[in-house]
C-alpha cells in the first residue's frame, strides 16, 4: 500500500492522504506518457477508496542527453499530459520541482483532506469476498517488446513468437490502458460496498496481492481463477519466461485495481464500471477462509482461464 | 514561494499545505546530506509560518554508479539522517519512492493540514517593515571551492585566494547551517507577528526577495543594507564573479528565511532566535514605499555592510 494516511496532528478526525510515485517513460508520445505517469500516481490514492484528489505536485527530471529542441517539446508535451489529466480527475498540478538528470523522470505527489469515511482502508476484506480486477494485465511485456523491435538482433528472437502488427496493437492497448483512470473504480468501490482494494504495480499481481492479502485482517486465501491478458502477451510466457506474468510477477505500469467486494454487488459493480469506462472488468478470484499457515496468501490455481483483450 | 497552499474541496475552511524539494547531494557525510535535503525541504513550509508538519514522503534516487557496499551504507544513513530530522521537527516519514538512477537523489514532500490562522501569506509586506535573515549567505562557493580543492589543477586557481582551512571551516559553517531547521524562525514569524516571507534558495537573495516584493500587495521597495556571509567567502567574489555572491545572486541550499516583520518587534525577534537556535540573526534592511515603476522591487546598497561568520 503505497498511500500514507495520515491523521493530523492539530485537527481531529481528518485525516492528510498522500502518495508519492515517479519512474522513467514508456511511451514514445510524450503526452501520453504525461497521461501514465498521472494515473500511475493517482491509481494509489483510488486504490483506497479516495476519489477525491486535492492536488498535486509535478516530480520531472529533465534529460541533459536530448537535443535542446526535442527536450523543450517532449518536457512541455509531458508536462501537459499530466496535468491534463490530473485536472481531468478533478484535481490541479499547483507545483512541483524539476531537476536536470541524465534520463528523464516523470511523476508527482498527490495529496487529498479526508475523514475516515473517505476512504477504504485495506484491512477489512472477507472470506467469501470475489477479486476484481479493473484492467488487463501485460504492460511490462508490451513495452519490453516494444523496445526489442527497434533492435533488429533482438527482434530476431521474439520474431518468430510475435507478429510486428501483434505487438502493435498490445502496445497501444497497453498505453491506453496505462493512461486510463482508476477514479471510477473507486467510486463504485464506495457505491457497492468494496471491502478493500489494492493497485497492481511493479510487484506484480502476486506481489500485491500477497500484500493485500497479508493486510487483510479476516483468515483469508486469495484465490485467482483467472487472468485477463493483453492479447498476444501470455504467448510470450513459454518462450520468455523471465516475464513471469502466467505466474502472476510481471510488473505493472499503472495497473488495475484489484478490489475484495461482497459476492452479491460484484456483477454490479463490473457492469458499471464497464459502462462508465468503455473496458472490460473482470471477476478474477475469490477469497476463502484460511485453514493452513499462520500467514494470508495469494495464490493462482493451476491452470487458470486466460481472458486475451 | 515553492509552498502550495490549497483549499480542500470537501472541508471548508481547510487547506492543504505542501512542497516537494529534491536535488543532488552536496556534503561528504550522507548523514549530514540527509539533514540538509530535510532542512531543504521543510523551509518552503517554514517561510509561510508553517510550524505544524503532518507527514513527509521521501524522494530518493540510489546511485548505479556506486559500489554496492559503499551505496548501502551511503542511502541508509541519508535516509536516516532525514527521517531523524523530519522527526525532530514533529513529522514523521511515511512513505515515499526510490528508483535506480545515474546520480544520487534526496528530498522529499512535505504537507500539513491547515487553516488561514496557521499560514502567513506572502503579501502581507508593508513599508516601513524590517528585513530579517535567518542564516548567512555563501553556502554554494563553499561547496563548490570543495570540489575544487580536490582537484589540484582546479585548486591552483583558488589557493592564492583561500587557504585550505579557511575552506575547511567555511565548507563546515556551510553544512552545519543546511542542515538547520527554519522551524524556531517560523514559530517567532507568528509570535512576533512577521507580516511575510520566503526562504532563500537557488535562486540567491536577489532572485528570492524580487519574488517576494512582487507578492507584496503594498508598494515596496526591499532595500538590502548588510550582507552575512561565511567568513572567506566574500573575498572569493572578485577573483571569481561567477558567484555573483555580493550582488546577492548566489544560489543557497537550504538557506535563510527572509522575514518582513514591523520595525518594532525586529530586535526582539532576532534576540529570541538567537537563543533558541545558537546562531546569529540579522536585520538586513528594510522595506520603504516605492515611488517609481510600476512593480515591487529588492535591491542592495551601493557598498552593504558584509558581516562575516
């Protein structure tokens, strides 16, 4: 859990929420890649329940190995995309600090006033809870993939795995799911009555859900029946297996939403958001009791269904 | 003013105050450099009298130029040296991020949950109030004459100028005033009822106190008498005018708070200070109506006093 809750120390009952997140661009449109780096950010504020973003400061460092004329438009491109969306989810970019780095950096601080009503903390899943995953996994293979192709020795070893046309749709899938705000699956996680809620990052799925499932305070196993891909990426397991995403570690830019929601609101709760944000939404697992260890765990079951988006 | 403060949009009458600094070390001692970029970062908060800090996430880029032993010992007592200190001013540390990057990176966001009676805007400056600095000026030819004097072609250049312990002690001046809270020096902004301020920072007195006439919504003139500067660096200034350090555009880490305070509660503000924290405090000049232009204005006399310390 990435979000820091932080009750105030002069004004009881409310609560200063904040996360901090930045990394290295993925995209090569650099508006777009303004757009990932602000849900990236955002995505751990909405993974507690929190659709309320106050503002936020714009972390940027500002690569000195670009040509002058490249860095001042892909830097103003960058730095519009992200506070396009940020204002987008509500919120305003109101500072920031910029360094000058040999690579590029992107990211911010977002910061929320709330209650305890608020937000959701990630403590309060049930056994009996179905898993919900708000988008498909596989950006990691995406975007490595997508580099490999530049390289013409490199392409040479995925070639015979992968169509060029193939890794061009998953890529901009990956981009445009990466760009897409997790604000309405939180939302409807305070709508339906989400029990908790965690984002997927570059610990991967198991990674965090092992973290959400340790979190949880209910004896619970999480269960995963199923894994929506983007197309083309689980292929890529056999052969590459470095990527570990069948088995639930490839890291995530910008990923999903994985929320413990009552069985009885779960079709609900993906209908709407399917509705609201024009992608699919999936039923991935479910928790059960926990009858073995002394820990809480994740676990995929053998041979999961495989959704390709 | 690198502050942000926001109204909550859901709590009125609450704002959200936060900064976010980060920059590349400059002392030898990471434990120190850790205190330095936290007194870096919580001064931007101090400077609008901010005196309450709720929580702090940190920013930190590891070195992949570093030898493996020498980078963990190094990250761990940066990181120590500003969690302690982020303790010391009544925070905490809760959370932040970390990425693998050619140089080292250390900073952080600082935030605080407040109302309008905890801040002091900055354009609140009247004529007739006195200027106060809070540190002496020189921190950059300090540092910068410590790298130099580790290369001997470079240090060539400088000794006739500075022997190599004046440098030691104006280099040891230099960290030690970093590494300095501005915390006592924002409790007394609201006791002794400073009307405004700012800190000074990379953009030297010249740059900082402009910014902070301009937020002056009265019309004033900023007129700079004395200079305090660490002993020797004032007589770098003509060998080297790069530094630009007497014309008030020397670039300062961690540096003063300037302080437009009513005339009669200046001395008692400095007296107070200096008890508190054991360093000086200077009246540096004072505010007078400006009768020409049409923009607020800093500027220093034509031969200030220098005080060195």
């Amino acid at each position: 859990m990435d979000v820091c809750i932080t009750p105030s120390k002069r004004y009881e009952g409310l609560f200063l929420v904040a996360t901090t997140d930045f990394f290295y661009p993925l995209c090569e449109d650099p508006y777009l890649q303004g757009q990932v780096a602000c849900a990236n950010v955002l995505s751990d504020m909405y993974a507690q329940g929190i659709t309320n973003i106050d503002n936020v400061l714009m972390i940027l460092g500002v690569s000195d190995q670009m040509p002058p004329d490249e860095r001042f438009i892909a830097t103003h491109l960058m730095m519009k995309g992200f506070a396009d969306l940020v204002h987008y989810a509500g919120g305003k970019v109101t500072g920031g600090q910029t360094i000058i780095n040999s690579w590029p950096i992107l990211g911010g601080c977002a910061k929320s006033i709330g209650k305890e009503c608020d937000f959701i903390r990630p403590d309060q899943g049930l056994a009996g809870d179905v898993l919900i995953l708000t988008k498909p996994l596989g950006t990691q293979p995406a975007a490595f993939m997508r580099d490999w192709s530049k390289v013409p020795c490199k392409w040479e070893r995925a070639a015979p795995h992968l169509t060029l046309k193939e890794l061009d749709r998953a890529f901009k899938v990956a981009c445009a799911s990466m760009a897409r705000l997790n604000l309405n699956a939180a939302i409807l996680m305070h709508k339906y009555k989400a029990h908790s809620g965690t984002d997927i990052t570059g610990f991967g799925l198991m990674g965090d859900s092992n973290k959400l499932a340790h979190e949880t305070a209910d004896k619970v196993e999480l269960i995963f029946h199923t894994l929506p891909i983007i197309k083309d990426m689980a292929k890529l397991d056999k052969p590459f297996p470095f990527f570990k995403l069948l088995k639930g570690f490839a890291p995530e830019t910008s990923g999903a939403l994985l929320i413990m929601i009552p069985a009885e609101n779960a079709d609900a709760f993906c209908r709407e958001l399917e509705e609201m944000d024009g992608w699919p939404c999936f039923q991935v697992g479910h928790a059960i009791k926990r009858t073995t260890g002394d820990k809480n765990f994740a676990r995929i079951v053998e041979n999961p269904t495989i959704i390709e988006v």
